[in-house]
C-alpha cells in the first residue's frame, strides 16, 4: 500500500514539471525544479507517465503544486522562446528535515534534440507524515512543417518519432526514484507506459500528417526522487539523473513506404528534426562502406605491385 501511495505521489512531483502552454507556431522551452513536501491525493494507481500527458493538456496544474496536494515547496519554473536552464536548492525546506535540490535544461540546435534533468533529495526523521522529495522536468514544444521533394503538398503521410532515454536513479535505505517521458503530435499523444528507472527506447505509433502542413510537437521528461510518508526510517538519500534525446524521426507516404527526401523544420525557421537526429549507419551501409574501402584497397595494392614491377 505504502509503494502504491508513493508512486501516485512521486507522479504528482512528476505532473508539476512542464508546462504545455505554447501558442501555435512558435517554439518554447520550460524547465521546472522543485522540492516538495504533502499528503497529495491521487486517484489510486496513477503513473508517472499518465501525469506528464496530463500536463500536456492542462498546464494549469503547474499553477500552484498546493493544487494537487503539496502543502510545502519551492520550485524554480523557467519558460522562454529559447532554450532555458532551472535550478533550485533548499536546505532544508521550511517547516521540515528535508533539503534537496533539483535542476533540468532543454538543448535545442541544429545537431541536437534533448531535454536533461537530476534531482536529488535528503531526508532525515521528523517528517514522516508526508511525501518527500525533489522533482525536476523538461519541455519542447513546436510547431513543424514536414515537407518531401517527391510528394506533393498536401499529400497525407505519417511520421515516428524515437527518444534515447539514458539514466538512472539511486535510493538508500529505501525510496522510489524514476522517471517518465511524452511525445505529442498533434492532437496524437504518446507516453512512457511504465516508470522509467533506467535505459530505454521510447517509439511512438505512426502518426498521420499532411505534407506541407505545420503541426504542433511536444517532448517532455521528468524525473523524481523521493520517499512516502508514515513509513518508519532512519534517513532516506535519492538521486536521479535523466536525459532524453531525439534519436529517430521517421517519415513514410501514406502507404508506408520510406521517405528520405524529407525534411521538418521548426514553423519558427531554423532546426530541422530530421538533421537533429544522430546519424547511425545501418547494416547495408556499413557493408557497402567496407566494400568499397576493400576495392580501393585492392586497386592500390595491385597498382603499387604493377609500379614495383615497372622499375624492376
């Protein structure tokens, strides 16, 4: 029961952490610390993931945390039309035995999609009537325009987008750290189907679009790190460290066939999501590669050994 409690706690830390305020064809970027102490009240069985799509579409959350149950905070919320950094640090939070501290960023360029964030808390006894911890959390939202030189405007087609997610979370005695993620386009919003606590691929569905029309995007992380309360300890200490990069945009005809004549530049100009992810050869070319290295090695091999007999 106590595990239950802390998980649908931990994901109201999680659910304060971005906002989705942004307005149709510009980019903003939130950032969101915090370190928190109440008794939240939560439908049963809620998971982290399932809060950070709920903030997507209620921002209004992220108003005040004592919304949602947290009597005692201090967070530090950053948003801007460029990417932004939060950091916060409380030792201790008033009114408690909890200090914490809790930072996240967006990186948003032409070579790079990710969003970072670390949280990390410490409790000794003296407030075991309420949930403890720090959270932290990151948010991209755009609007793209997907284009393919070899389909038309307006031709209907689907996108697929992946996050790397890379990270883990350490607690001791006891504790719950883990994180979540979301991938929305447009009205289409996919989350992390279970609390992250370690390295995973997160892949949405195919999602339809129409070429040559802007569509709105959002990817967001959070991560938490805390302890439930009326559970007898001595000392808790968590920490977490999270980050998610854009490793996969993939875009086919509205039959599903592959499209690499593609690109999805930011209504705002300037990053394409396509170029933004990391290149990763696949197998095929990793042959063709060695086979043409092996062919010009042998060319040069046989021309030295021809010159070799020419001045013999």
């Amino acid at each position: 029961m106590q595990s239950k409690k802390f998980t649908t706690s931990l994901a109201v830390g999680i659910a304060l952490l971005v906002s989705s305020a942004a307005p149709s064809y510009a980019a903003t970027f939130t950032a969101y610390s915090a370190v928190l102490s109440g008794n939240p009240s939560l439908p049963s069985g809620s998971e982290i993931s399932s809060f950070l799509n709920q903030i997507l579409t209620d921002p209004t959350v992220l108003d005040n945390p004592a919304n949602v149950g947290f009597s005692n905070f201090q967070r530090d919320l950053q948003t801007n039309t460029a990417p932004v950094s939060s950091a916060i640090s409380v030792s201790p939070l008033p009114g408690t035995t909890l200090s914490g501290s809790a930072s996240s960023d967006t990186i948003y360029n032409p070579s790079a999609i990710a969003l970072n964030t670390r949280t990390q808390s410490n409790l000794t006894p003296g407030t075991t009537a309420n949930v403890n911890g720090a959270a932290s959390g990151a948010l991209i939202a755009d609007n793209i325009v997907v284009n393919s030189l070899s389909t038309p405007t307006g031709t209907s087609g689907f996108v697929r987008l992946g996050l790397s997610i890379t990270g883990a979370g350490q607690v001791a005695p006891a504790g719950q750290t883990s994180a979540g993620a979301v991938i929305a386009v447009g009205n289409q919003v996919f989350s992390t189907p279970n609390a992250i606590t370690g390295n995973t691929e997160f892949v949405t569905d195919p999602v339809a679009i129409n070429f040559g029309t802007p569509v709105d995007l959002k990817i967001g992380l959070g991560s938490a790190a805390g302890f439930p309360g009326n559970v007898p300890f001595v000392n808790f200490s968590g920490s977490t460290n999270f980050n998610a990069q854009l490793t996969s945009f993939q875009v086919t005809d509205a039959n599903g066939n592959p499209l690499t004549d593609v690109t999805a530049i930011s209504s705002t100009g300037g990053v394409d999501y396509v170029q933004a992810v990391p290149f990763s050869p696949s197998p095929t070319l990793g042959l063709l590669l060695l086979g043409g290295a092996w062919g010009v090695g042998s060319k040069l091999k046989k021309h030295n050994l021809l010159n070799k007999k020419d001045v013999a």
